[in-house]
C-alpha cells in the first residue's frame, strides 16, 4: 500500500508538471505556475559540508547496515530565499517545503568515531537520531547545492510580494557610505530586491528541477 500510495502520488506530481506551461517571470499570474530562470543567491549562503557557496543546499547522513544498504537518519535543507531571473524580470523563492530534484554534489564515508571535524562539529550542533551505536558503524554525508548560476524549472505557487520598508543597523551602517565589502553587497541586494514584484512559493508537493543541458 505504501509503495502504490507513492506511486500515485508521482503520477499525479508528473502530469501536474506536464499540464502546466513555462511562462516568464514578468507574464506570471497569480496562482499556480511553472517557471525557468537563473539562480541568483539573495545572500551569503555556504553549503555545510563543502563550505562552498551556494543559493540552496540539502544534506543527508546515513548509516550502514547489512549487505551494504543505507538508511536515512538525518536530513537538513536551507531556508533562505534566492532570486530566479529569466529576460524579462526578478523573482524571489521562498524554499520551505521545497521539493528538489538536484544531482548529489559531494559525498564521503567515514567512520562513525573517527569523522572529520566538519562532520563532527555539524553533529554537535544539529539534533539527530544517531546514538552510541551508530556511531560504531560507518556513515555517509552527501550534500546536494544548487549554485549561483544555474538554470532550473520552478512549479509553485506565485503571490504579489508584499512591500516593507524597514530601517535596521545595517541599513543606517549603508548610509554612511562606507565601502566596506559587506555594506557594498547588502546595498546591491537592496537595490535588486526593488525590483522584485513576484514572490515563489514550493508547497508541499511543488518541484524545481535542474534545465536539461
């Protein structure tokens, strides 16, 4: 039953992507839709593993069991908002229950009480299901980004973006005109954000997917 439910449930998700047009970002309308645009990190965002950056990233952990199969036990995504952008305009992606279809970027096996410190350290500081015993088995860390560049197919749910004009520290730090790196790329961010009018929203259930080559 539960394989047929999932079944049923990919078919329903691949005929829903069939029947939906690609549409530019400026002709959206209000509702469902399907887009193809360019990834545009909004900010300083680094993938856990790689510390590389990125717009987006996902991580599993599994451990081993027998006969070399893996089970899940964690899994972590980023919350934060990026841009996507075709020729005719800017639209900002609200990624939380985001369901990507992104190729593995990095992976590596380790054991479970000798892991390097990136791993280790990322385990002190998340909540996850691995006990002392899992920790005598060996683990695998794979890490999924989707970088700055990067064209993709988006299915969600478009609303008109809601204008907020707040003043913060950082804003009246931009106001000095200091060139400090920092404040030169958060009042780029600011002035790209202007032109946002589109906001995405993934709902459960909603896709993105990588454009074929």
């Amino acid at each position: 039953p539960v394989l047929i439910a999932g079944g049923v449930r990919a078919l329903r998700l691949q005929r829903l992507i069939e029947n939906t047009p690609t549409v530019k970002v400026r002709s959206m309308a209000m509702g469902l839709v399907e887009v193809k645009g360019r990834v545009e990190a909004r900010s300083g965002t680094n993938a856990p593993f790689s510390g590389k950056p990125c717009a987006y990233w996902e991580v599993e952990i599994d451990i081993q069991g027998r006969r070399n199969s893996w089970t899940t036990v964690h899994r972590n995504r980023s919350g934060s908002p990026f841009y996507l952008a075709d020729e005719t305009g800017l639209a900002m992606v609200y990624p939380q229950g985001l369901q990507a279809r992104l190729p593995i970027t990095d992976s590596e096996t380790c054991a479970g009480l000798n892991l390097p410190d990136v791993y280790a350290d990322y385990l002190r500081e998340h909540r996850t299901r691995l006990g002392l015993f899992s920790r005598l088995s060996v683990l695998r860390f794979r890490e999924r980004r989707l970088d700055e560049g990067s064209v993709v197919y988006l299915l969600g749910t478009a609303q008109p973006r809601a204008r907020v004009t707040a003043v913060n520290d950082e804003e009246a730090f931009l106001a000095t005109g200091t060139d400090d790196p920092a404040a030169v790329a958060l009042r780029a961010n600011r002035v790209r954000g202007e032109h946002v009018s589109t906001s995405l929203c993934p709902s459960p259930g909603r896709t993105f997917t990588p454009s074929s080559p």
